[in-house]
C-alpha cells in the first residue's frame, strides 16, 4: 500500500508500523514530538484512503474526527491513502542513531532538576538540529529528554527533572555515576527554529527552557544570524530555585521574562502562566512565531489564547512533554 502526501511525496505504508513510523522509516520527517497521541503535532487530514487506529487518538476532538483529521503516530494505512502532510526538508540528512553514552557530568541545579552531560565514542558522529529530543535508554527503561546543548557542542547536556516515583527519576537522582554507561536514540522530534527573522515569542514551563536555551545559544553562535526583530522568552516555573538557567548572550538581545505560577514573599518578577503573561505584552502578532515547549496543559492554553488573540495555526510550533507509559 502507498502513501501519497499533496506536497507530492509517496512512500510505502509498512505493515504494523504507523502512517509516521512509516514515513521516517522511508526518510521522510512529517512533524511529530510525543509519538503516542497526546500533543496532537502530528495531526493531518486524511484526503483519501481508509487508516487504522494503533492507538487512542487522544489529542483529537470528536470535531476534528468527523473532520477527517487524524494523528499519524496513531494510525496505519488499511488502504492506500492520501494525507495533506509536508516533508521536513531541514531534516535532511539527519539519521537517527543508536549510540553508547557516558556520564561525564552531573550536576544537581535545583532540588528537582539535574544538569547531566553525556559523552559519545570519540569516533561517533550525532547530528542534531538545535531543539531536537532523545531518547535515552538504561537497562530496560527509556525517556526522551530535549537536547540543551548545541550541535557544536562536544558533550550533550540534558536538564532533567525530578517525577514523584518515576523510574528513570531513582536513577538520575540516586543512582547515576560518573562514567555510566548508558545508550542514546535520536535525534527526534521536529521542534526546531523554521525561521529566524520574524519576531519570536517562547514559551516554556519547568525544563521545556532545554531546547529553547539550545536554540538560543545556536542563534548566539551562529555567525550569518543577524538579529532584525525581538526575540522574547517567557519561562514558568513552581518555585524561584527551578529558575536554573540565567541566560546571558553577547550578540543576542533576547527580553527574558520569568514567571512564577504561585506568587511569594520575596518575588518580584511576573506571576501566572506564560502564556497570558505574553499575550499580555504582546499586542500585534501579525509576524509572530511562537514556539512553547513543556506541559502539555500550558501548550493546549497557550496554543487556544495565541490563536483566539489572531495568530495563524501555522505560526505556532510546540514540544509537549507527556508522560511516558
Ligand atoms: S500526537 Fe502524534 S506526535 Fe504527539
């Protein structure tokens, strides 16, 4: 069976495999993060052909069903069929990899976040375009963490934070060492900077600044970017210690806003959700790009309010972290 796409792509739908697994299985990149139906990145419209659900399409209104659109990590081709869905050229040349990685560093920023390097054979090559994720996999378990650090980087730096009872949480809070051997899968994930000369808004809660502070820290590298238009950076945490990443750039200038969701005694910076601090200081998004990454309930909000207030469906690009099964 194949899969036509409008752009004019075809590939073959393979047995068992999602619409999406399909497609990158071929080496087309459609947009996906969560791959199991919660953040909805992946959603398209079904133009013709019958499809299958893998799984619960949790991120989809019965509207949105009757619709025709469906999520490609979610369902596989039953028939041939024809999906309105573009192929991520930036990706190109981009393989994911399965590569052995040591602990170099770890460092404890906060009571609920750990900073953690990992170090690749020297003879390794991990290409990644900044604001990818990875999975990271010890013994039998494996999470996917947004990469920090930057492609030139020698090191890949992971923040990573504290879940009540998580499995992987034991490790990275009690058991890791220095020189731990683990495996890294990736890279994954098409949250990445499309274009940088629009005015840019991003959003993150808790350690969704990780691909954020990568992407920021590569635009401050990179030495063809001339910024033209405001860059701002609104960063929701719990509590004033979870704020690990004091940002600082040479070349950028970047309006970096932290926002506290309970407000305390001794705060004095921005209270409530990112997202309707933003949208309270940011009046014409005519141009605006926003791209939000962290919880999910911040990205569902932020993604309803931004599109109310008038920016276009296509101008919004969000990374949501969803529990791992
Ligand atoms: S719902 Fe398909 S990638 Fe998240």
């Amino acid at each position: 069976m194949l899969i036509d796409t409008t752009e004019g792509t075809q590939f073959e739908a393979q047995d068992d495999l999602s619409i999406l697994d399909s497609a990158l299985k071929s080496g087309l990149v459609f947009e996906y993060s969560c791959k199991n139906g919660q953040c909805g990145v992946c959603k398209t419209t079904l133009l013709n052909g019958e499809v299958i659900e893998l799984r619960a399409q949790l991120a989809l209104s019965d509207q949105e069903k009757s619709d025709n659109k469906i999520l490609t990590c979610c369902c596989a081709a039953k028939t041939s069929i024809k999906i309105d869905s573009t192929d991520l050229s930036a990706l190109h040349g981009i393989t994911v990899k399965t590569l052995p990685a040591r602990v170099s560093h770890i460092s404890y920023l906060s009571e609920k976040i750990v900073e953690i390097r990992l170090r690749l054979p020297p003879t390794a090559i991990f290409q990644f375009v900044e604001g990818q994720y990875l999975d990271v996999i010890w013994n039998t378990i494996r999470r996917s963490y947004s990469i920090a650090s930057i492609s030139a980087d020698k090191e890949i730096t992971l923040l990573i934070k504290c879940f009540e009872n998580g499995q992987m949480t034991d490790y990275w809070f009690n058991k890791v060492k220095k020189n731990d051997l683990l495996r890294i899968e990736g890279p994954k994930g098409t949250f990445f900077l499309r274009d940088a000369q629009s005015p840019l808004i991003f959003l993150a809660t808790g350690t969704g600044i990780a691909p954020i502070k990568s992407i920021l820290n590569s635009l401050e590298h990179d030495s063809d970017f001339q910024q033209l238009h405001p860059i701002m950076v609104y960063w929701g945490n719990r509590s004033p210690e979870d704020f690990v990443w004091q940002a600082s750039f040479n070349k950028l200038t970047v309006d970096f806003y932290n926002v506290l969701s309970q407000p305390t005694n001794d705060w004095s910076g921005d209270t409530g959700y990112v997202q309707d601090i933003a949208l309270a200081r940011q009046h014409n998004l005519d141009d605006t790009v926003v791209y939000a990454c962290g919880s999910n309930a911040m990205i569902k909000s932020a993604k309803e309010q931004f599109l109310a207030c008038g920016l276009d469906e296509n101008r919004f690009y969000s990374d949501a972290f969803v529990q791992s099964f």
